[in-house]
C-alpha cells in the first residue's frame, strides 16, 4: 500500500558515479541486497547521520572514514543494520570495507560503509565479502533504477529522482535514490538517501549543503516518530561537469542549491509515500509561530498523534483530535481565540472552537482524498515550518509486528 502512482524516472548517468549490485542473500536468498558506489578520485563527498545515541556501527565507521580520507566507494547492505552489536559490530564494519578496499586496489579509509535491516543480529561478513567481485563486475553509470530496488528493506517499491540544469553553458546532472518506509523520525529522518550530481562543488559548500538540504526535507519526515539506529544521507559531487568549481559566491550557486532542493524533497516525499501501511500522504504546515522551536513541536505533536493518524486513516473528520494535539504541544500563553486550524482550505477552528462555518460534509471532503493538508496558523509570529506524515493503518501494525518473520 502506497500513495500515488511511484513510478522510477529514466535516471540521467551521473559522470563520475559507477553503481554496482549483487546478491548476498543476507535476509532472503537471491535478494539484491548489495549495492556499491563507485566514485571518481575527484569526487567529494558530505552527508549527514543519525543523532540516535545507538548510532549503528557503520555510522561511526563511515562519520571517521569521512574525516580522514576521500571516499572512492559506497557499500550498502540491506536485511541487516548492524547496530547494537557492539565492538563485534564495527570489527565486522570494518572487515567489509577491508575486503572491498583489497579487491578495489584503494585505502580501507576509502570505503563508507551503510547498512539496514534487523537491529541486533551480527553482520554476515562473509555473505557480504563474497558478492563484493559480482558487484564490482557490474558497475556502471546506468545501474540507479536497479540500486533504489537493492537498497529496500520494508520499502513497496523503489524510489528514485533525477535532474538536468545549465549552469552557465555546462549542463550539470543530478540523480539520486532512497529507502525507507519505517522507523522514520529523523534526526536524521530507518533511512537511506544518497544524491550525486557531476558538479564540483567547493568541499565546505558541499557539506553546508548536505546539512541545510537535508534538514528540510528527510528531517521534515515522519513516518512513526521512531529515529533510526542507521539513518544517514549522502551527497557526492563528482566534479566530472568540465565547468569551473562552484564556490559559496558563485552566481551559478542559488540555481544549482534549488535544483538539488527539489530532488532531496522529493526522495523525502517518496519515503512518506510509502509508509509501512500508508495510505495518506499528509503535509502539516504551522505558521505564526515565534521561533522555529514552537513551529516543529505543533506540527511534529500532530504527525506523531496516533489518534490524528488512525482518523486519517479512516478518512474521519475527527478535527477535536488535531485540536488537542495542538493543545498539548507545549506552546506558552497560547492564544486559542486567536489560532485557525484548517483542513485543506476548510476552517475546523477559529474563535476557541469550531469554526463557524464549518460542516461535516466540507470537512469529509478533504479527508477522502489521498493528498491532505493541515493547516495551523498560531497568530504569534512570523517563522513557518512544514512536516510531512501519513495516516497509520492496520497493514503498519501487522507490518512491524510481523518484522522478523
């Protein structure tokens, strides 16, 4: 169950990034589970990680491989995370990307290790060890509709973004590709998104990027309020364009960050799309709010609500739920005979209580479509923020509880 219709774009080849895929039957025999990247020696690499305190080992192993070595390759295993195992853990992290480093002729450092599936259970080193020659055979700069399929766990279908620009006279590429479906609450937002574009982009810029790109969008997501153990987002620029080094002052600069923009958000969509069970995708907007603070805690209060979320679900104007979410966000001196609250362009609450003139058929209206915006408006400021959730169905509970069989 998903929404929308979720189809693969035709991904434009990033020069520069080679993607390579192999079967090591982590969790399901003859699964594409393996997945590497493969990158330019001039590529540069950012990103940003879980601030989950049970980081997972390749968390800490790609966070320190980062600091001391450009990255020339990106491993990525599914069906198993890696995570809550203990100093075993990041010996095994570390033993993968020893054994692709050998066979790929680079520095151990060189590797950044990903993983996702199952907390707790020790990594199959040498499932993993032995499909690395099978996907280093087969990489290639066309492999991106294959590697959103090979980087699923719960997922129902793969997810994927691409782009082409002119900057300037040289066309620059973007394409990227995500997972995640559960445990989706990021700080960082379990999720996986890695976005490649062939500019070169100054190495401090690429980071300021990663960090602002990312925060709002895969850390405007919810799924479940659940922050994952392996969350982590990358961005390569691989510097193959053949235009000059964009830098913080480059005028091509604002059109090249919108781009990119548009791509993060849309992998971030795709992810709330496809929720475990999802069959709503909703957009939660706050505006007149203070601070930045206040926005979040509002809208994240009214996402992470399992009786907003089942309500969705049910397609039920049930707008007392989204009232009290609001209520118990921990605003000071909230104003209720000031705040509006709306669904979609319908007025639930005005005047400390229901607006009106509102009705149950205009408010059945909005909630029986796939697409739902809540609207909160606190008259307290100026700073908006938007959240993007979905419903919670029975499929999500049978989903999880069903995990690990």
């Amino acid at each position: 169950m998903a929404v929308g219709p979720g189809t693969l774009p035709e991904f434009f080849p990033v020069a520069g990034v080679r993607l390579g895929i192999a079967s090591a039957g982590i969790k399901k025999p003859g699964r594409k589970d393996i997945v590497i990247f493969e990158l330019a020696p001039e590529s540069r690499v950012a990103g940003i990680f879980t601030r989950n305190q049970f980081c997972a080992a390749p968390v800490t192993l790609s966070r320190k491989h980062l600091s001391v070595c450009a990255p020339r390759y990106l491993l990525v295993n599914t069906g198993n995370a890696n995570a809550g195992t203990g100093q075993q853990g990041m010996a095994d992290a570390v033993s993968c990307c020893q054994a692709l480093a050998e066979k790929a002729g680079v520095a151990a450092e060189a590797i950044l290790p990903f993983s996702t599936g199952v907390i707790g259970e020790p990594l199959p080193v040498g499932k993993i060890v032995a499909a690395l020659p099978d996907a280093l055979e087969s990489t290639s700069e066309v492999r991106w509709a294959e590697a959103a399929s090979g980087i699923m766990t719960t997922d129902t279908r793969p997810k994927g973004a691409t782009c082409q620009l002119d900057l300037d006279g040289h066309t620059v590429t973007i394409s990227g590709i995500s997972k995640g479906a559960g445990m989706i609450r990021p700080n960082m937002a379990t999720m996986l998104g890695f976005i490649a574009t062939d500019a070169c982009i100054e190495p401090e810029l690429l980071q300021t990027l990663a960090s602002e790109l990312g925060e709002g969008s895969f850390n405007r997501i919810t799924i479940d309020g659940d922050t994952s153990t392996n969350d982590a987002c990358m961005l390569i620029a691989s510097g193959q364009y053949n235009g000059p080094e964009i830098t913080a002052t480059s005028p091509a600069l604002p059109k090249l960050r919108e781009a990119l923009r548009a791509i993060y958000l849309e992998l971030a969509h795709a992810i709330v799309r496809d929720g475990e069970g999802a069959t709503k995708f909703v957009t939660i907007e706050v505006i007149g709010a203070r601070d930045q603070q206040e926005a979040l805690d509002v809208a994240y209060t009214v996402a992470h609500s399992p009786l907003v979320k089942t309500a969705l679900y049910a397609s039920d104007p049930n707008w007392g739920r989204i009232l009290a979410a609001v209520g118990r966000a921990g605003v000071p001196d909230l104003d209720l005979a000031a705040l509006e609250i709306f669904l979609g362009d319908v007025c639930l609450v005005r005047n400390g209580g229901r607006a009106e003139d509102y009705s149950e058929e205009r408010g059945q209206a909005v909630m029986d479509g796939e697409e739902i915006t809540i609207a909160i408006d606190l008259k307290r400021g100026d700073v908006a923020e938007t959240v993007w959730t979905c419903d919670f169905s029975h499929d999500y509970v049978t989903i999880n509880a069903e995990y690990r069989t």
